[in-house]
C-alpha cells in the first residue's frame, strides 16, 4: 500500500504541478507580468513549493535514481516535515482561500490536485509508511525554518513584485497589524501541527510494535 501511494503520490503532484504551470504562465503573462516574472510569480506560492517539496519525497523514497538526485528528501525529518506543510496548505486553503475565489476548469481541476488530493495521498502515505517514530521535539525548529524563509520571502518581494501571493499577506491593503497577527497565527498553527506530527509519528511506531 506504501509503495501504491509513493506512486500515486509521484504521478498526481507532476501532473498537478507541471498542468498549473502550463495555464499559469500564459495567464499571467496576460496579465502583464514578463516571462521571466511569470515563472518567479509561479513559484511564490507556498502550495507550488510543498507540492514539489512532497513530490520529491516520493521520487527520493521510489528508486535508487531518485534517491541520488534527491537524498535529502529521503531523510525521516524531511518527510515529517513536508507532512506538516501540506497539512497546513489544505487547511489554510479550505477554511480560507476557497472561498475567495471561484476556479474554472483546469484551474479548478489544479486546485483539487494541489490542494485535496496530493495532501491526501501524502499524509496517507506517511501514516503508513513514514512514520516511524524517529522524529524529535527538537525537529518542529528545524521544521520552522521553511515557512519562516517563505513568510521572509513574500513580505520582502511585495513592495517590488507590487504583489503577494496570498491576500492576507498585502500590507497595503489590510496593514502591517493584519499582516503581523496572520503571520502569528499561521507560525502557531505550524508548531501544533509539528507536535501532533510528533506524537503521531511516535503512536504509529508503538502501534507497529
């Protein structure tokens, strides 16, 4: 079963990501943005790099190919990690962002891809065959670090991209207050996730035992 859904988890994210990409270039290149601009604006999305992040995890797991070109992701942090991450794009997106806007076919069908299923398929797989009771307390810090370096990221680009990925980031528009107070609860929202992941990840491997 663990190794049906490393496969279906590898297949589904490259279509997801590869099918997004291919709409939302030339959709933002309608939209004003150069080439070069398009692509920088495609992979300012938190969901775009944790779906990468979760495909390469399952390409690292899949072969000793895959396990060369990508070691790191191979690590039990790394996927506990990337388990955290995802859970957090489908509960930000499905109690915040779906209702802010109405996708129409392939960006649609990109958004349940993205957004349901490959967080679906990851976090089934990591149940039943990443966890493994090796993560540590110690590891939600480790973990901090990318959506810190993503929160850095998007406030800084904004005043020069005159843009943000996500509305509740736009300093502009809500205020720095808004903007400080959303950024407080998303990085309390990832260190729960990090201790339930944590003690998940050590109930499974007692289970197993």
């Amino acid at each position: 079963m663990g190794r049906f859904l490393q496969i279906a988890g590898l297949t589904i994210g490259l279509i997801g990501l590869v099918l997004q990409f291919a709409i939302t270039i030339p959709a933002s290149m309608a939209a004003g943005r150069s080439l070069l601009g398009s692509i920088v604006f495609y992979f300012s999305f938190f969901t775009i790099l944790t779906n990468i992040a979760a495909v390469l995890v399952h390409a690292s797991l899949g072969s000793p190919a895959g396990y060369a070109w990508f070691p790191a992701f191979a690590g039990r942090r790394m996927r506990t990690g990337v388990a955290v991450a995802i859970t957090l794009v489908f509960i930000i997106y499905h109690t915040v962002l779906a209702r802010l806007w109405q996708p129409q076919g392939l960006f649609l069908f990109c958004d349940i891809l993205l957004h349901g299923v490959t967080p679906a398929i990851f976090l089934l797989w990591w149940f039943i065959a990443g966890a493994d009771g090796s993560t540590r307390w110690k590891d939600i810090s480790w973990w901090m670090i990318y959506p810190l370096a993503y929160l850095a990221y998007a406030l800084i680009r904004a005043p020069f991209a005159g843009e943000v990925p996500y509305p509740f980031l736009d300093v502009a528009k809500n205020g720095a207050i808004s903007v400080a107070m959303w950024s407080l609860g998303l990085t309390a929202l990832f260190v729960v996730l990090g201790v339930v992941a944590v003690l998940v990840d050590h109930g499974v491997a007692r289970l197993r035992k």
